[in-house]
C-alpha cells in the first residue's frame, strides 16, 4: 500500500510548541502538510505564555523543507481562534485538518480543588477543543472534507485520582465527539479521539524516569496521523502508548425488560445480576440504537 501523505493538505495543531503537538505537527509537515503550529506557550497550569514554543517548531518544520506559520493564540480565546483560522485562510486558502491537543492541569484531590481550578480547566481541554472546531467547520463543510482530532485521556475513560477536572473535560470530549460525528458525516468530515501515555512536562512528575523513558511521544503519533489521513474512520477512541494501540469502546449491556406498570425498586435491585449480565452487549454507534433495544424490548423482542 502507498504510504500516506498530506500533499496539499493544512493542518492546524494547538499545544503545538512541545510533548505530543510539536511530534504530530512535525510528522505531518514530513508527510506534506502545510501547518499552523499553536501555542500559548504558557506554563502547565495556564498561567503566562509566549509564542516562541510555537516559532521553534516553525523552525524545525522549515528546516526539514516544510512549510508551516506560528500561532500564540489562546484555544479558549474567541478573538485568538479566529485569528488563528483567519491565518491559516489568509496563507493557504484552506484547512482540512485539526489536531486538538493543548491543554492544561490544575491537579488537586476533590475536596481540595477550588472551583476556578476545575472551571479553568473545562475551560481549556473542552472550549479549548470546541471552539476551533466551531471555526473550522464550516470551511470543512464547504470543501466537502475534514479530518479532526480531539485528545482525551485515560483519567476521563476510567478516571484518576487528583482529576476531576481534567477527567471531566476529558469525558466530555467524547460526548462532542460522539454527536457531531453524525453531523459531519454527510460532508466528509470525520472526527476521532486519541487518548495518549506519553512523557511530557503533564505527566514527567507522575511517572518514575525508567517509566517515562518508555513513553516516548514519536510513539503515539503515528496513531494521530492515521486519524488525520483519507482513510481515518469516524468516532473512534483510540488509545495510544509506548508504541500499543487500542480501541476503546463504551459498551451497553443487553439488560432486561422488567414491564411498564408497578415497577419497583426492589425489582432492579432483584435483577442487578440481569442487568449487569455482558452477555450479548453491544456498541451503539449512535443514542437511537439505545432507544432501538429499549422499543424491541418493550414489544417482547
């Protein structure tokens, strides 16, 4: 099979200064791509930021003989998305990818979290994504083509201690991801998920150095750059690290029909073991399906 490449393509990566964004903006521009390389250049909790994060990478891209622009907009700022979209229309008349990668942490234990700090970070990781999507998506509506990539995380899927902000803007994301793969797909615009393990600045004081040696970022993004190419497919959650991949699914189990009229409580706890049964669960690809089972069930099926 022909490898793949971006040859004419543009591509917009935010969080691109370092970790995962700059491997990804770089691997795309090595395949062709023309990028916008996004980067607040901030510190991991948000505060400050420069955009020199983003010109470095530039550099790099530019010394490998690609073509890419530097960006230090703000992912949540409506002001700096659209700049950054108007950039990219302004230099090369089009944007057919957007890799959504910034982020920050506000890391604390529930009880100890202020409600800024999970305000600040919903911010970022959901609005953040959000928001250039919304400023993409007509211009990919128009070429009858997309490719977007949101970026969630295994604390959001199974959670983690300290996370409940990061989680839940994590989480979040799939539920985005989930409704607006239906909506895209008439117009040729697929939107999946990578949930990465890699050693960056978020996570270099959560692993020991023999562990984060092994997590590389190169590993993850040659799954990102599958995602970003013709022959991605749409609303998958794929899980990336230490050069594994896997599919991450959400699954609904068969359950059981318990009748309309006199229900109880006491019946859902008799029939936990029903209810929770795997056997023949299944994958919806959209919340109809779940509505499907439920009128199949009600008519004896």
């Amino acid at each position: 099979m022909a490898d793949i490449r971006f040859d004419g393509k543009v591509a917009i990566v935010t969080g691109a200064g370092g970790g995962l964004g700059r491997q990804h903006a770089l691997e795309l521009a090595r395949r062709g791509a023309r990028v916008v390389v996004n980067d607040l250049g901030g510190s991991m909790d948000g505060s400050g930021g420069n955009s020199a994060a983003a010109e470095a990478v530039v550099a790099e891209i530019k010394a490998l003989g690609g073509e890419a622009i530097a960006n230090g907009s703000s992912v949540a700022d409506d002001a700096g998305v659209a700049l950054m979209v108007k950039q990219a229309m302004d230099t090369w008349g089009r944007i057919d990818i957007l890799v959504a990668n910034a982020g920050i942490l506000r890391d604390k234990s529930f009880s100890k979290m202020e409600i800024a700090d999970f305000e600040l970070v919903m911010n970022v990781h959901l609005m953040g994504t959000v928001k250039p999507t919304k400023a993409v998506w007509e211009i990919m509506k128009a070429q009858n083509y997309g490719r977007i990539i949101v970026t969630t995380s295994s604390s959001g899927l199974y959670g983690n201690f300290g996370q409940s902000n990061y989680g839940a803007a994590k989480m979040a994301l799939i539920g985005f991801m989930n409704t607006i793969k239906l909506e895209g797909q008439k117009n040729n615009i697929h939107i999946n998920a990578i949930s990465p393990v890699a050693a960056t600045r978020m996570t270099e004081n959560l692993m020991p150095p023999e562990v984060l040696a092994k997590l590389n970022p190169e590993y993850v993004t040659p799954g990102v750059v599958f995602l970003a190419s013709e022959e991605a497919p749409t609303g998958a959650i794929l899980t990336a690290g230490g050069g594994s991949f896997a599919l991450s699914r959400i699954y609904e189990t068969e359950g059981v029909y318990l009748g309309e009229g006199g229900l109880s409580v006491e019946e859902v706890r008799d029939n936990w073991a029903r209810i929770t049964d795997t056997t023949g669960q299944a994958a919806y690809f959209n919340g109809g399906e779940q509505g499907g089972k439920f009128f199949r069930k009600m008519a004896g099926g």
